[in-house]
C-alpha cells in the first residue's frame, strides 16, 4: 500500500507544480514551490521504487510482481535488475527517470535555461502525472497474491545479462530525457522567447548520448544472449528506440545551426517535437504489444492511453509551431549552400528519410492490414538495402562538413583540405576491393575511412594552427582545442567513432556459419579452424538443469582457445536458453552455440558463426561515447571572462 | 503503519513545498543570460580565430565574421556594462 500511496502522492505534487509554476508570473514564490514539488515528486517516486527493490531483495513473494520477477536462486544483480525486468516494474523506473530528470531541470543554475523553466514545468509535470497514472492504476508493481508461493518463478532467462543491468536504464534516460528539450521548446512557444536553442544544448546531448549508448548496449546484449549471431535484426522495438535516436541526430545538428546562425528556428521546434512524441511511440510499440517483437511486453490497457498521450503531443508541439510561426523567422539567410548550415541541412534532409523508411518498415505489418486487409512484413534484407545508401551520405556529408566553413566556403578548398582522406580512403577501399573482391565492402570502407580520416586530420590541423599560435606541442594543443570548443572536436571523436563502426559493419558481409552435429571426441572443420569437441557436463542447479560443451579451437596445428557453450533449461520457464561462448579478435569474433543435445547421447549439434571485425563496432562505440562525453562534460574555458568590466576587455582584446 | 508513513511523508513534503509561500522572495533581477551570451560569443570568436590560422575560414570570410562578432561583442558589452558597471565579482 506504501509504494503505491507514494506514487498517488507524486501524482499531487506533479500536478500542483503544472499549476502554481504558469502562475508565477504573478506570484514570483509560486514558481519555488511548483520546483519543490517537482523534487517532492521524485522523492515519492524513488521512495516507492526504493519498496520494490526491498521487497524484491526481502523476496517478498506476495507481491505479484516480485514472483513474477525474481526467485529465491537469483544473483543479487538480477534481484535489482528485476526492478524493470517487467511491464509494471519498468513503468516504475520509466517514472523515476523522468522525476529525477524534472527535479534536476527545474533547479538548474543556467542563466540562459531559467527563463524557461515555468512553462516547462507544466509539461513535465503533465508527463510525470500520465506516466505515473498508468502505472499506479494500471500496471501496479505493488499487486498481491492471493496465495503467497515458496519460491518466485523468476526473471526470464533471456535477461539474465550484464547488460540487462545497464542497458534499460541507459535506454530509458536517452528516450526520456528528450522530453526536455521538447518542454523547453515548448516553453520558448508560450512565452514568445526564441533563444532557447542554447539553452538546451546540454540537455539535448545527454539523453542522445544515452539513447545512442543504449542502443549499442542493446546490440551487445542480443549478441551475447540471443543466439542469432548478430547484433542488430531491425526488429520492431529496436526501430522504435532508433527513431528517436534519429530524429535527435538531426536535432543536434540543426541547433548548431540555430544557435550561430538563428536560422532553422520552425524546424528545431519541429524536430523537438518529432523526437520527444518518436520516444513515447517508441514505449507505446513496446509496452501496448501492438508489434510482436522479442524485447515486447505482453499486450497491456495502457497500450491505448499511451496513445492518447501521443495524440495529445504531437497536437500540441505542432499547434504551438503553428500560433508562433511569424516569430520563428530565421534572423539571417543562407549565404551560400556550400557552408556548413547547408551541409547541416542536407544531413538533416537525410536523417528525415531515415526516421522516415524505419517508421514505414516498422509500421507497415499494421499499415498494410489495415489497408489491404493482410500483413505485409518487412525484414533486414528492405532496412538494409533502404538504410545503407542513406547511411552513406550521411557518412559523406558528415566529411564534407567538417572542412567546410560557415556562410561560405569554397569548393577549391573544400575540395583541397578533402584530397589527403580521399587519398586514404581511395588506397584502404581498393586494398579491400582486391582483397574481397566486393564491391559493396569496398564503399563502405571508402566512406568510413573518408569521414574517420577527416576527423583526425582536421583536428591534427586546428592543433598545429593553435600551437604555432601560442608555442604548445601538439598534443596540448588537441586537449586546449577539445577544452575550449568541447563540441566541435568531441564531435570529430563521435565522428571518428561512428566511421570505427562503420568498418565493423562491414564485417557482416562476410559472415559465415555452419550447423554440425558431432560426438565428443569427434572435431570439424570451419573458416580456417578445427573444432575439437572434448566433452559434455550436465549438472543441475537449484534452478536450472545445465549442458556444458568443452570445445577446443585448433588452428595451424597449436590450439588457441577452450569454448564453453552452454544449453540450459530453466525449469520455472520451461524453455531451452542459449549461452553463447565466443572467441573474439580484432580481425573477427568466432561464434559457437550449443544448439541441441540428444537425449539418448551426448552427441550435440553445434551452430558456428564466425564474424569479422565485430570487435571494431564496440571500439567505435567506445570512441564514439568518450566524444560524446567530452562534448558535454567539457565546458568551454570562458567561463568568467565576461564577469566583470575588466574581464570583459581583457577577453575582448585577446 | 503504511498508511501513517503515508501521510508523514505527505505532511512533510508538503510543509517543505508550501513553505516559500509563506516567506519572502529573495530573487534578484541579473543579467546573467546576457553575460552568457557574450561568454558564447568570445568563445566564437576564438574558434574563428582557429579556423582562420587552419585555412578553414578566408581572409575575407575571417574579416566580415570577426566584425559581425565584434559588433555583437559590443552591443552585449555595453548592455552589461550599463546594467553591471562593476562586475559581479
């Protein structure tokens, strides 16, 4: 009863701060205490968050969802991963991250964010009081049984990951923070304030940072746990996260262009908009069972009052874009398409058709039956043939970009400072062209190299220009630049890591794999490497009954690694779960699942993958996230020059 | 029990947020937005400075931008300078 009176108390403090905050225009000291609600809201969240844990911990099997979620066997990071191991349970944490998000904003120190924090309150409230609804009323993680049992049934298998305790949380912190900048840009509508673009910068990147994360963090995780051999299958609720991933990609880019040019201003409104409501869709695929997907909960009513609050969004981002059209005016013109605006504007043109071709794909199961009255599906094959060219502008735009000036540039010297990448993407394609004999392999490789290469290369000349300058080696001179424009150059490290990834996206078109079945004792022959099948070990603990394979990796004669895949049943669960063992290498990862065993033998059928150059996607990640985190934990050194008269000069006349 | 933590809990958050309610309000009218943005414009003008010496940006292109910035510089600079004349450290 706590837990849930807790949460019915957060509702009343969120609604009061959506009230009190609009009203203190009037009353100045209203605006206080609408910000003390907001961070009473997150109390009484986290307060009732904090009971499911301890009641999952206590293994208080009374709660419905604590059976359901965890079991007397559990490892303690599962026991506090079971929090959002369920639809009620992820609800709850959906509800804590947004609070604690609310709570954080509203007392932000920012000069240039205050003024809009009492209209973003009520926009934050509003989400805080419909997500903590539904949860409370809907789904509440604090039902009870009837019948108290021994022993729970358990998390799902499946979930018993590493990552399952970081990646939800990640993922949620990326979808959820996006409904700030969307507040804010919501604020900015009402109160007649264009200039919110700054303000939100860092808001913007910390949940597109985190959303990015998550995603290659859920990549990982059905790598390592679901037994496909990939890494990404453009399933339903893997599109719904990308979206909004995209359209915040645009986001940030396009604010650049806003906030130095005051330009863009209709569109930055709209893509706020568009990638906060593409985060509520993207919880309304997974939590109303619409699309049938591995990463879905089952079919819930608050399916349709995400929906409403969907429709609710979108009507009114977009009736607000349209009331405050005439002051969305661009304050200055395009000079010229060569220039880094108009760069900035054909990569957002590119990431629109990708929001675009997903939302199709993804949407078209439900789509086509409702047209033509049968399901029509699309699969990897369409995404990939669809994204892919996309992802190449991208990729090439990106470059282009990064040695181009703003207002105008010229094409000579664009052309000029591109010549040394091209070169080196021109040499590293055509090695991979003779080595592969691959067209496709070859582009790719091209154009990662092109934008990788140009991320370097620019910033190694920036630093050398600024160390001539002021005397600097040329490795203090990298740190001076990333310390004094953290989003410039921690923009060429998430470039360089997103062309890193690009390279080991390529690996998947060389992947291989074969199903055998072999006796201990017994060995095969796979991709240049000799299987020796040792022995097989099944025991029993409390939960589940365990098939170990001891495989030895031979390779030129020497052995080079002992595999160890597992096929388990989980008794509560009733279903086989893969434990997949591999052997992974810069050059490429090697795969093996244990697929079935025979009763009768111990005979085994092994399914072997061998991967290239996956390791290379999670070193760009890394690249790619470290980049990220630069460029919002730095802050640019200028803080105090314009604080004092004196300050002011001296910086001036620097 | 829970329901009399329920509405301890209650009872103090509530006396926690109605409590500016009742005092007085301390805000002060600053001009820190416009100190930012001048911040954020001598930040610009750094960067412009490195792309000028990189060959990123033109002489031409370098000379017009600068003065577009310097303009701007000076506006918010006398803005502050009549609001704040002594700084605010």
């Amino acid at each position: 009863m706590l837990g849930r009176g807790l949460l019915f108390v957060a509702i009343g403090f969120a609604a009061f701060a959506s009230l009190a905050a609009p009203a203190s225009a009037r009353r100045p000291e209203l605006l206080v205490a609408a910000r003390r609600a907001m961070v009473a809201a997150a109390i009484a969240i986290a307060g009732s968050a904090v009971l499911l844990w301890y009641a999952l911990f206590a293994r208080d099997f009374s709660l419905s969802y604590v059976w359901a979620s965890t079991s007397r066997a559990a490892q303690p990071w599962y026991t506090f991963s079971a929090l959002w191991s369920g639809m009620a349970g992820s609800l709850l944490l959906w509800c804590l991250i947004l609070a604690v998000y609310a709570a954080v904003f509203v007392r932000t120190r920012s000069p240039l964010l205050r003024p809009f924090v009492p209209w973003a309150i009520p926009v934050l409230g509003a989400c805080v009081v419909f997500f903590v609804a539904i949860t409370a009323v809907f789904e509440n993680p604090f039902a009870r049984l009837d019948v108290v049992p021994a022993d729970g049934r358990g998390m799902n298998p499946l979930l018993h990951s590493p990552g399952m305790v970081i990646h939800p949380p990640l993922l949620y912190a990326g979808l959820i923070g996006l409904l700030i900048p969307f507040a804010v840009a919501v604020s900015a509508m009402v109160t007649k304030r264009p200039d919110w673009i700054g303000a939100v910068r860092r808001w913007t990147l910390v949940p597109w940072l985190a959303l990015g994360a998550g995603l290659v963090l859920g990549g990982s995780w059905a790598y390592t746990e679901l037994g496909w051999g990939g890494y990404w299958g453009w399933d339903p609720v893997e599109n719904a996260a990308l979206l909004p991933w995209l359209a915040a990609t645009a986001f940030v880019h396009s604010s650049m262009v806003e906030d130095r040019r005051g330009m863009l201003r209709v569109w930055n409104v709209f893509l706020a908009t568009a990638a906060a409501t593409l985060a509520v869709f993207g919880t309304f695929l997974t939590r109303s069972g619409l699309l049938s997907s591995v990463h879905a909960f089952a079919e819930s009513p608050v399916g349709r009052w995400f929906f409403v609050f969907l429709g609710v969004q979108t009507v009114l981002g977009l009736s607000l874009l349209a009331w405050r059209w005439p002051m969305l005016r661009a304050d200055d013109r395009f000079d010229s398409a060569v220039s880094k605006e108009g760069l900035f504007l054909v990569n957002n043109f590119v990431f629109l058709a990708a929001v675009f071709v997903v939302l199709w794909g993804t949407l078209l199961p439900l789509t086509s039956e409702a047209i033509w009255g049968r399901e029509i599906a699309v699969g990897p094959p369409f995404f990939n043939r669809v994204f892919s060219p996309l992802a190449a502008i991208l990729l090439v735009v990106a470059a282009i970009g990064s040695v181009t000036p703003w207002r105008r540039g010229s094409s000579r010297a664009i052309v000029l400072r591109l010549t040394g990448p091209a070169i080196a993407a021109t040499v590293l394609a055509g090695v991979t062209l003779l080595v592969t004999r691959r067209a496709d392999a070859s582009g790719v490789v091209w154009v990662a190299t092109l934008l990788g290469a140009t991320s370097l290369i620019e910033t190694v000349r920036a630093a050398r220009a600024r160390g001539a300058a002021t005397g600097s080696s040329t490795r203090a001179s990298v740190a001076a630049l990333l310390a004094r424009n953290p989003r410039r150059y921690g923009g060429y490290l998430v470039h360089l890591g997103v062309a890193v990834m690009v390279i080991g996206f390529a690996g998947s078109l060389f992947r291989t794999q074969t199903q055998v079945e072999v006796s201990p004792g017994g060995s095969f022959d796979f991709a240049g490497y000799t299987f020796v099948y040792r022995e097989l070990q099944r025991f029993s603990p409390p939960d589940k009954d365990v098939n170990l394979a001891v495989v030895d990796v031979r390779r030129g004669g020497g052995a080079i690694a002992t595999l160890r895949p597992q096929l388990n049943l989980h008794r509560n669960w009733d279903q086989p779960q893969s434990e997949i063992a591999i052997r992974s290498t810069p050059r490429a990862d090697l795969y093996l699942i244990l697929a079935g065993t025979r009763a009768t033998s111990d005979d085994t059928v092994f399914r072997v993958h061998h991967n290239p150059l996956v390791m290379w996607v999670w070193i760009g990640a890394v690249i790619a996230v470290l980049g990220g985190l630069s460029a919002i934990a730095l802050r640019p050194r200028r803080r105090r020059e314009a604080s004092t008269p004196a300050t002011r000069q001296a910086a001036w006349t620097r | 029990m829970d329901a009399l933590i329920l509405v301890g809990v209650l009872l103090v958050l509530t006396a926690w947020v109605a409590a500016p309610l009742y005092g007085r309000d301390a805000a002060s009218a600053t001009d820190d937005a416009t100190r930012a943005r001048l911040d954020a414009l001598l930040g610009r003008l750094r960067e412009l400075e490195v792309d000028h010496a990189s060959g990123l940006v033109t002489d031409d292109g370098y000379a017009q931008q600068r003065a577009e910035t310097e303009a701007e510089a000076a506006r918010l600079t006398q803005r502050l300078d009549q609001v704040d004349p002594n700084g605010t450290d």
